[in-house]
C-alpha cells in the first residue's frame, strides 16, 4: 500500500515537475518583458479571475474522488460542466450591466473586464477536468493535462510579451492559451457517455448528493481563494501596482517550487484516504505517512530558501526585482506551512466536516484581512499577513488530524460507500 502511494506520488510528481518549470523558465522571459506596475495589473485581474472561477464550479470538483468510479463520476462531472455554464451566462450578463450602470466603479480597462468571466470559465473548466483524471488514477495523463496548460498559457504570455506587453497584452494571452489546453485535456482523460447520455434528472440528482459542497464548501473555497488573492489586491490599492507586481512575482516564484510535491501528494492523497475511510472509516495511517514526509520536505526547503531567495531574483529576474525576493524571505513560514497543510486539509471532505472548514476560513479572512488594511507598511504587512497565515494552518492541521481518525482510533466502523 505504502509503495504503491509513493509509487503514484513520483508518477504525478513527475508531470508536475514540466508542468512547473515552464511558468518558472518563461517568468525569467516575463520580468524582462513586462514592468513591475503591468505584471501587478494582470495579477490583480488573475486573482479576480480566479475568485470568478471557484464560484463557477460550485468547488464541485472536489466531490469526484468520493464517487465510485463509473456512471456516478461521470453524473457528478456532468453536473460541474452544467454549473459552470449556466453560472458563466448569469456572471457575464451580471458584470455588463454593472459596467454598463457603474463604469466610475471599475478601474480596469473594458477590454480585460470582458475577459474576465471567459478566463474564470477556462479556469474551472481546466481544474474540474484535472480532478476528474485524478480521481479515476489516471495520474500519468494528470501530468500531461498540466504540462499542456502550463505550456499553451506560457506561450500566450511570451507572444503577448513582443506584441503587447502590458497587462490587457497577458490576460488575452492567458485566455488564449486556456481556450487551447483546455478542449486538449479533455481528449487527453475522455469521460465516456459525457455528453451523449446527459439528463438533466441524473445532472440534478448529482447536485442533489453533494449538496454538502454547494452549501459549505463553495462559500469556503470561495474564502478560500478571495484570501489567497486578497494580498495582491490589498496590496495594489494601498502601496500601488509596482508593489503589488513584486509581491505577485514573489508569490509566483516562490509557490511553484513549494507547491510541486504537495499538489502531487494532493492528488494522490485525496483518492487514496477516501478509499481507506469508505473501507475502514478512518485514514490515519495514510495522513500520518503523508504528514512526516511533507514535514521533512518543507523544512529542508524552509532553511534554504531563507538564505538564497533574496540574491537568486535579483540574479534569475534582473536587479528591479531584488524587492521581490526580499518579500518571498518574509513569505518563507507562509508556503513552508501551506505546504504541508494543504493537502491534508482534503480530510475536511472525506470526513463530511465541511461545516468546520467554512468557520477556519471565515476566521482566515478576517485575521488575513485585518493584517493586509492595517499595518502601515508593506513589509509589516507582509509579515503580520505571513504570521497569521502560519498560525491558522497550525490549527487547522490538528483539525485534518483529528478528522483522519474517523469514529475513533480502531477504525473500526467504516463508513459506507
């Protein structure tokens, strides 16, 4: 069992690796092509993009892994694809009036609020189908699926860079590329029957079995990912976009490498511990293995980050961007935790403890915001905003262990499937 994770893990890990290294080679190429002030433009309107995005699939996608595979994977993949459509028409008719009946209210240019709501759809689009090929196993093509993404936006932002290297130049080349990957990755992992069998009773009926996730988990990740975001955006209106175009280069730089391992672990993780907490109802010794290892990685990274971050932008990006290593330093404790937590926050859905993520995030938010509106500075923001985060990810993993136990610590009364 514990070989055959492992085994999964590298498999995934391996297509994370290209997958990864593309966006971190072409921002070398980025830094020098787009300004500070332009990049910060376009991460403010990826973050709301990227807010758009989890409300549009209703964070369904999560749901996945706790089918059985076959009809009822392919009922619940069917479902997401009809709310991200149907919610993609509601948000796009939503903002033209509002920039219709408000235009003083919007700062960015038209051309990239017109955007918006595509790139959003894209983007969900792109995650639902990565989670459906994650729960059926199919972590080889998983790989590919993010390989191509990150390959097709990449080259949208490079063209971008010699045609039109401002912001409205990398949020076209951005939707461009996802209009391209996207209809890719479906061919790559086909869902039989997707379309040719569709019913609206069994689309219904789906909505209906994870009601759970539209009730607390959607609100949740949609916190979720307003505080992930809200850095840039506070940022950008307090301290301008140069700033804010530093911090999106640092968090950029900075979450690629961190994230590989525990995206890959994620994935694997998730399908792995519900199938264990169906059998056995609980899933501790997967979390535990998970934990150590992701402990022990996160802390080697940690240490050597803390040392050659600041010098290694300034050498990889160019001298402008020395500012921004200096704030991937104070971020350090930051992604070292999220590291570790994030994919075993996953227990949250397999244990059905939705109701308890929505109160954590609930918190995040307002302890991320606090820090983000009131320090007066960008960096005691940066590191009051870092020291919160790190606090809540520590309690919240004493919550995801708790959950991995299941009815106690026998297991002994395995949920049914």
């Amino acid at each position: 069992m514990r070989d055959r994770y492992w085994t999964h893990v590298i498999e995934v890990l391996t297509g994370q690796v290209a997958a990864q290294l593309i966006p971190v080679l072409v921002s070398l190429a980025i830094a020098r092509l787009f300004s500070p002030d332009a990049f910060g433009v376009f991460a403010k309107w990826l973050s709301v993009a990227m807010l758009i995005s989890v409300v549009l699939s209703g964070r369904l996608e999560a749901a996945l892994p706790l089918d059985a595979s076959g009809p009822l994977r392919i009922d619940t993949l069917r479902a997401i694809i009809t709310l991200i459509l149907l919610l993609s028409i509601v948000s796009f008719l939503t903002l033209g009036a509002a920039v219709s009946f408000q235009p003083q209210s919007f700062s960015s240019p038209r051309s990239m609020l017109v955007l918006l709501v595509p790139a959003a759809a894209l983007i969900a689009l792109g995650q639902s189908w990565q989670g459906y090929a994650a729960a059926e196993g199919a972590f080889k093509r998983l790989g590919l699926m993010r390989i191509t993404l990150a390959a097709f936006i990449a080259s949208g932002h490079l063209i971008a860079g010699y045609v039109q290297p401002n912001g409205l130049g990398m949020a076209i080349g951005q939707v461009a590329g996802l209009a391209i990957a996207v209809p890719v990755c479906a061919m790559l992992v086909p869902a039989k029957g997707l379309v040719s069998e569709w019913q609206f009773s069994r689309v219904w009926a789906a909505w209906l079995r994870h009601r759970r996730f539209v009730l607390f988990s959607l609100p949740a990740i949609t916190l979720s990912s307003l505080t992930a975001q809200l850095p840039v955006i506070a940022v950008s209106e307090r301290f301008g976009a140069a700033a804010a175009g530093h911090l999106a280069m640092s968090m950029k730089a900075l979450g690629a490498p961190i994230g590989l391992l525990g995206r890959a672990v994620l994935d694997v993780f998730k399908r792995q511990a519900a199938e264990s907490f169906r059998v056995r109802g609980e899933c501790k010794r997967e979390y535990l293995q998970t934990f150590w290892v992701l402990l022990s990685v996160s802390a080697f990274c940690a240490l050597v980050a803390v040392f050659i971050l600041e010098g290694a932008f300034a050498i990889a990006f160019g001298e402008p961007w020395r500012i921004a290593g200096g704030m991937a330093v104070l971020l350090i404790p930051m992604f070292a935790m999220r590291f570790i937590a994030s994919p075993l926050s996953y227990m949250a859905y397999i244990a059905e403890k939705q109701h308890v993520d929505l109160w954590w995030q609930v918190a995040l938010l307002i302890s991320v915001g606090l820090c983000l509106y009131l320090a007066p500075s960008v960096r005691v923001t940066l590191i009051a905003y870092s020291a919160a985060y790190t606090g809540m990810y520590t309690f919240y993993l004493a919550l995801s262990y708790r959950f991995s136990l299941g009815n106690g610590e026998s297991g002994s009364s395995p949920r049914s499937a």
